[in-house]
C-alpha cells in the first residue's frame, strides 16, 4: 500500500485521481494485515485499488466527474464496491473519468483531463488521452499508481481506455455486476467492470465485483464463475469469428495488421478461425448515440439542485432549475441531454427512438446469427492509437467515431474484452476485442489469454 500510494503521489501530474483516500487505505490494510494473521484472506486481501467516482462509496466524495454534485458524499455503499470491500481491497481513491461517464477521451471532466502515461516513441512528446470514460481507472493502471480499478462500460469506456493504456479491461454480460449505488448514465447499457494489468488479475477483480444484488432489479441471480480457472482453458478447437462489417472504410493500416496478428496468433493457438457477417454493424453507432442520450436526459432529470450537489438560486424554482443546470453541467452533457430529450419527444420519437430501438433488436439478432457458426468473435478494439489532448473535443461526430468496435457489444448486452496487442509505428499500445455469447465470460477470458 505505501509503495503504491508513494506511485499515486508521484504521478500526480497525470490526474488521473479526483479524491484521494490514502488515510483511508493505510486503514484498510492494517485491518487486511490484522485478517492476514487470522488466516481470513479474502479474494482481494490487501490489494491496493483505485474505484471509478462512478461508484458510490460511503463517507468518500462520489461526484461522477461533474460540478454539479459538488462534494455529494454518499451515505452508502454500491453494491459492486461493497462486495470488493468484503474481499479486503484497499481503496487507494476515487479515479477521475469524463463528465457522467459521457466521453472517449477523458476531456469532459469537470475535474480535467486524465493524461495518458504513454508517449510517442516512450519520450517526452505531446500529451496523450487516456481514453475514456474511465481514463483515471486505465492511467493509473497503466502507470502502476494501483494494481486495478473499477471502471464502467456503457459504450465502450472499459475497453477503450484499456486499448489505449495497454491494460486489459472486461465488460461482462449486463446483468453480471449490481448498478446499485453506480451513478446512472444509460441504464440498459451501463455494466460495471475491472481495468488490471493482466487477464487473470481482470478475472480475479470481476469475480469480487459481481454477483446478484436483489436491489437491481436487472441483476442476474446466477451464481458467479471460477472465471481465474477460464483462464487457463485451451482455445483449441475454439471457432473465432470474424466479422467482415468491422473493415471499415479508411480503417488504418495499423489496425488492420494488427487484427491480423490476432488472427494468426489465434489459429497458432489451435483456434479455428471463421468469417462471419453481423449485417446490421453500420447502424450500430447511430443507434447507440440514440438510445444513450435519451436514457441519460431521464437519469440526469434528477438533477435538479434541490436534493443533492450543486444549487444556483434563481428568482423562481424554474429558475433555479434553470441557473442550476446551466452552471452545474458541462458541455457534452448538456449536448446529450437535448439529443435526448429531442429524440423522445412527441413528433421524433418513431422517427428516432423507435427506429434506434429496433435496430438494437436487429443487431442483437446478428449476434445470435453468428453465434451459430462460432463461439466469441474477434476484431481490434478501437480505429486508432491514442490521440492527442485536445485534438478531437471540439469534434462530437469524430469523438464518436471512436466508438464504432465497442458499442455493438453494449446494445446487445455481450460481454467483451480488450487485451493488449501490439505497439504502433509511434510505439503506442493497441488492443484487440474479444466478444463472447451472453453469459460467457468463460470464453472470452480463454480466448483473451491466448492473445496475451
Ligand atoms: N464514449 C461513449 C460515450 O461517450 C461511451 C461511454 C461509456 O461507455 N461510458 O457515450
């Protein structure tokens, strides 16, 4: 713990921490140690960990990266954070992420940029992005600050920023980890997972943060897995699929022969690899930047300066709504929160809604088709290496582009992962996606570690 909180401290310039809970750990490792000696030794015994201030952690600061629930303590604990307490973590702090998890590269925080601890050529160059939503989760990974992190995946905010950190970041099936106590953005996306240095470590996290949780109501009541075990399962014989829908135009070479690596690593591997079509792939995008703002304008109505954070009193309650909201939210949510409620309103709601809303069915079909000729899927993670801060913030539809691998996963409620594959000409990490049936994480982190 202290050599850890010593790295947290020397890496301060990546900001990759909103609040710091040093005191807190030092704590909570006596207490590991003081277990240790009993021979009570939990699944994370003494683990120093960073948590994403998505989630809510009891007595500790939980502001989602965002002004407008200033310093919100929380009076109680997620449901995810609780089970990692009861396995013994030590909570190093809170990890900054964008603005209500609403971003890919970190830039919309309240709180500022998370710098990514990886340069061109491994030197002193520009600054970086480290992905996001969860950006402080991947960067202090990365940098060593913790051994993991909580991080949460809506559209792809684990496995981008673990792509772009050269971590390894899972999203299991939805349903798998509890969102109680998790700050809501797109309720029938979001799903809670762990960014670590390795699969197995990833494996070890996500088996501490899942399992049912009776106060969500969209909680698997299954029992959870000896996903460490999957681990170690062969691939041989294993169908890897190859969806053709993914060569997307202008796609750069760099990801192209990394996907090829992938491919051939895979059948070294004894995999068997097939080509598949998921159809529908080109409309996956819009959909998911239908149906995340339009769920995201409902959960961020709560918001209201009146309950809890931020409150700018105005001359009328409206009023107060009004000045409160103004100030307490940033640009991109406030982008968000008109698509939405523009999207659900009367007059656009079959045009947009409905439409996003079958196409989600209509990719879940794809998913189901390939299904039938092979066992998880392959594809690279993301269309490009980190970017530099700054470049693409103030260019939505490039922003969401990034997102183009990773949300197709989201609609359709899959598990998937991002591994670490290869460096590009600049030496910046680039990761590979593996996507899994409902429900089988088993596979996934087979496959993952034969990518490793
Ligand atoms: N980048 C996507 C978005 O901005 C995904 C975010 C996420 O997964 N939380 O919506």
């Amino acid at each position: 713990t202290d050599a850890h909180i010593e790295a947290c401290t020397a890496g301060k310039k990546l900001n990759a921490f909103i609040t710091d809970t040093h005191d807190l750990a030092r704590e909570q490792a006596k207490a590991s140690d003081a277990r240790r000696a009993k021979g009570e030794v939990g699944k994370l015994e003494g683990a120093p960990l960073g948590i994403k201030d998505l989630f809510c952690t009891d007595g500790v600061k939980t502001c989602a990266g965002s002004k407008i629930l200033g310093d919100f303590t929380p009076p109680y604990e997620s449901s995810v954070t609780a089970n990692m307490k009861a396995d013994g973590m030590v909570m190093l702090g809170k990890l900054n992420l964008d603005e209500f998890a609403m971003g890919s590269s970190n830039e919309t925080s309240a709180y500022g940029p998370v710098i990514n601890p990886w340069k061109v050529g491994g030197r002193k160059g520009e600054d970086l992005v480290p992905g996001g939503s969860s950006g402080g989760s991947a960067a202090a990974v990365a940098a060593d600050m913790c051994l993991g992190a909580t991080a949460t995946d809506t559209g792809g905010s684990i496995r981008q920023p673990a792509s772009f950190t050269g971590t390894v970041g899972i999203k299991p099936t939805y349903g798998r980890c509890s969102r109680w106590g998790t700050v809501a953005f797109a309720s029938s996306l979001d799903q809670a997972g762990p960014i670590a240095k390795t699969v197995k470590d990833s494996a070890i996290l996500l088996e501490s943060m899942a399992g049912y949780d009776p106060k969500d109501s969209t909680s698997l009541d299954l029992p959870v897995p000896d996903w460490t075990a999957s681990c170690e399962r062969s691939v041989k014989g294993m169908r890897i699929g190859i969806p053709k829908e993914y060569t997307i135009d202008g796609m750069p070479p760099e990801i192209q022969s990394l996907w090829d690596q992938g491919i051939a690593w895979m059948k070294d591997a004894g995999a068997e690899i097939v080509p598949v079509s998921l159809p529908h792939t080109k409309y996956a995008l819009p959909a998911y930047y239908i149906v995340a703002p339009a769920e995201a304008s409902s959960n961020l109505a709560r918001y209201d300066g009146m309950r809890y954070g931020l409150r700018v009193e105005g001359d009328d309650l409206n009023d107060t709504y009004d000045k409160t909201r103004a100030a307490g939210f940033g640009a991109e949510v406030q982008r968000r929160i008109m698509i939405g409620t523009y999207v659900l309103s009367a007059g656009y709601y079959d045009a947009y809604y409905l439409q996003a809303q079958k196409v989600r069915t209509r990719i879940a079909e794809d998913f189901k088709t390939a299904w039938e000729s092979c066992d998880a899927l392959l594809t690279p993670t993301c269309p490009s290496a980190p970017f530099a801060v700054g470049r693409k913030v103030t260019d939505p539809i490039q922003m969401y582009l990034n997102d183009i691998f990773t949300v197709t996963a989201n609609l359709a409620g899959l598990p998937g992962i991002s591994v670490p594959a290869a460096l590009d000409k600049d030496g910046l990490p680039l990761g590979l996606q593996i996507i899994g049936k409902a429900l089988d994480e088993d596979t996934v982190f087979a496959a993952a570690s034969a990518l490793e």
